[in-house]
C-alpha cells in the first residue's frame, strides 16, 4: 500500500531528530512532541510506534532504518551513526525508473506551468546523465553537484499549501529572530515563494489587509481560524514580483537602478544577471553600465556589496549613498 504525504513528513521528522547528535537518544514523548508541534495535530504511541516499524521494515521505502532502543537512555537511536532516510543509495531499477522520468520531465521543462523548475529539471537530468556514464566510485572523484542544504520550516510547504488552496484562513504562531516569544498573526494566505533555497509564505493580514511575508523557518505552527477566508482587493502575483528584488516586502514604485562594473566583471553579470529587468545601457572598451528595474531591499543592497570593487552603482543617489555608509562602515571593523 502506497505510503501517504502525511506519513513521509512524519518520516522526515523522525529521522531528523535520530541523527541530531546535540539531542541524541530522542525518547517516545521527544518524538511526538516534536511531530505535534511540526505537524500541527496529536499523534498516539501506536502510530510512532508503526511508524518506526515501516521505517525498519517497509519493503515499499527502499531502506532499512537500523533504529533501535536503547534501554539506559530510554531513547531511540540509528546504530549506523551516518544513516539517514535522504541519502540511500539507489539500484539500478531506482536508476532506471528516475531517468525515464527526468527524459518526460525534459520534454515539459519549457512550459509556462514549469517554466521556473527549469534548472531543477536540468538538474536531475545532468545528474541522472552523469550516473549512466560513471560508476559510483567514480561521482566524487570526477564531478561535484552544488549541495542544497536543508532548511528548518520545509516542513510546513504540504499544509499550508493545503490551505492556501481550499483558501482556509489561519492562526499563524511566528517567532522573529529578533524577539524572544513567538506571536501569533491572523492571515489570509496567499501563495508559497521560494528563494534561495528558503520558502516563505505571502499572505494578508486580517486586521489591516497588509501584505506580510513569513520564513517557513521562524513558523512556530499554526491552527484553522474560524473567520472566512479573504481576497486582497488589489493583490496580483504577477505584478507583485515583477519588480521584486528578494524576498522583501514592498509596495512602492521601482527604481531604476544603473552599475558600472569593468568588462571581465560584465561577462559574469551577462551571463548570470541580477533580474530578469537587466539591460545594458552603454558599453565602451572600459565599463560596461547596466540597468534594472527593481525596489530597492535589503536583498539588492546585499547582492551589489558582494561585488567589492567590482561594481559602482551610478543612480539614484539614495542608494549610492546606503551603499558608500555600509562600506564606510564595513571599513570601521578592521580600523
């Protein structure tokens, strides 16, 4: 029998907690409060304790966990310390099914519906390429794939998807970064963003019909409200990102930013650029200026520091003036 969404989450967690090495041994009750206060929902002894035997004996996962009991600390433990549900080897027949489903998702990956998966499209294929043409023994000696790392809150993706689409209102229980406790926002969601690797929730606030955005990472949990669900009067993805920058929140107009950068730096800018506004505007045998269409965040201030030297932002003024402050500040930590 085919295992559900819920109970692959809840495999996830598990194994997460059983190779947390600052919290090893995870006892019966570290585990179901962990999966209740991820999942948002009770969970009995009986259905960990299933869970741990589909975990160990499930034909149907393609792994064997080496869970067992450790009596002195009345926890749970992988006896292969470097196990994990997310990096078992695959067989030939796994092999073989993911390159036929790679070569259909080639065919699809220019498609509007799939048109932003197009690098994770290339992605599995070039990976599954390379698995054809080097044994395994081979992969690390020859090829590195850029590692994605995991990150806390990918959890809350299927949920809160779900609510977003039987347009569910929710209690949302959020703990900023800056604060000590976590408090609790009344939302109508509206749609799921990823960025750089990190998902964050887009949806309006009940009490002033604010645009908010929450990382996936800082979601304490969340439960159903009971108030009907809303539409905001005047919000459009589409037109929302289109000069967006980042993940920052912004409903003012965009900027037109220009940078000079050298001709060496203006081949990796072309060939990777900022957004998807980005223009040349004038190119000479010594700079090159582009332009971009965006609001001016935190994220873009970021991105142009990183270049050092590299780049000099021309206009507007305001923002060569925030970039010349955190130089100058930058500067003070090594005077």
């Amino acid at each position: 029998m085919p295992v559900n969404k819920e109970a692959f989450l809840r495999y996830r967690i598990l194994d997460r907690m059983l190779k947390n090495k600052a919290r090893p041994y995870p006892t019966m009750d570290d585990l179901i409060d962990e999966l209740e206060e991820k999942l948002g929902k009770s969970f009995s002894i009986s259905t960990i304790q299933k869970d741990i035997k589909s975990m160990k004996e499930d034909e149907l996962l393609a792994y064997k966990a080496p869970i067992k009991f450790h009596r002195a600390h009345q926890g749970y433990y992988y006896t292969d310390p470097n196990f994990s549900i997310t990096e078992v080897p695959l067989g030939e027949e796994d092999l073989n099914a993911i390159e036929f489903a790679a070569m259909v998702l080639q065919q699809f990956k220019d498609v509007k519906l799939f048109a932003e998966f197009g690098s994770a499209v290339d992605k599995i294929f070039n990976a599954v390429n390379v698995s054809s043409i080097l044994d395994e023994g081979e992969v690390e000696q020859m090829i590195h794939f850029e590692k994605v790392p995991y990150y806390k809150g990918s959890e809350w993706i299927a949920p809160i998807l779900e609510y977003i689409k039987h347009r569910k209102t929710m209690s949302l229980e959020y703990k900023r970064f800056e604060v000590d406790e976590a408090r609790e926002h009344l939302l109508h969601p509206i749609l799921l963003k990823e960025y750089r690797n990190r998902w964050y929730l887009i949806a309006m606030l009940e009490k002033n019909n604010h645009i908010v955005i929450y990382a996936l990472d800082r979601v304490v949990g969340f439960k159903e409200s009971t108030i009907k669900f809303r539409f905001h009067p005047q919000f459009s993805a589409k037109n929302y990102f289109e000069h967006a920058y980042g993940i920052t929140a912004f409903e003012e107009k965009p900027s037109l930013i220009i940078f000079e950068c050298n001709p060496i730096q203006a081949n990796y800018i072309r060939t990777q650029a900022l957004h998807h506004t980005q223009r040349i505007v004038l190119e000479t045998p010594q700079f090159v200026q582009f332009s971009i269409k965006v609001g001016i965040t935190p994220e873009l201030i970021m991105d142009l520091l990183s270049y050092g030297a590299g780049v000099k932002v021309l206009q507007p003024e305001s923002l060569k003036k925030e970039i010349k402050q955190r130089l100058s500040n930058a500067l003070k930590n090594y005077e």
